[in-house]
C-alpha cells in the first residue's frame, strides 16, 4: 500500500479525479480525520472537507507506476 496527500479543492476536480481512479481495478481509501471512504464514490468525497488535504491510501503494487503518473495533478507534493 502506498499512501499520498491530494488536493481536491473544486468540483471539476473530483469529477476529474473519480473518472481517473475508476479506470483501475485497485482499490482506493481517501482518509481526512476519522473518515475512511472509497475514492470511487464521488458522494463519499463530496462528504469531505475538500478544503483540507487528504490522504489516499492505494491499494495496489503492481501497476503503482502508472496510477501515481495517472494521478499526478492531484498529489500535493
């Protein structure tokens, strides 16, 4: 598992950012708090504070390369 902190801090972003995801058979957990959600679920991150940075924890090793160059303009270096 890999984790990385993500920006999302506009609606077009997390459409952007679920349709990116969702072409992936990885799971994906976005944590902000005590909240766990799956980064699939584009009303489970609409009940976030998008106005903070949020952790994704991805669950997948073989293909982490092109998942991390795929979500590049989301992670928050």
């Amino acid at each position: 598992m890999k984790t990385v902190k993500i920006s999302l801090n506009s609606i077009d972003k997390v459409k952007a950012f679920v349709n990116d995801v969702t072409k992936f058979d990885s799971d994906f957990d976005l944590v902000s708090g005590r909240y766990v959600i799956d980064a699939k679920s584009i009303m489970g991150i609409f009940s976030l504070d998008l106005s903070q940075n949020i952790d994704l924890n991805i669950h997948s090793e073989e293909n982490l390369d092109q998942i991390l160059t795929t979500l590049k303009p989301y992670i928050v270096e």
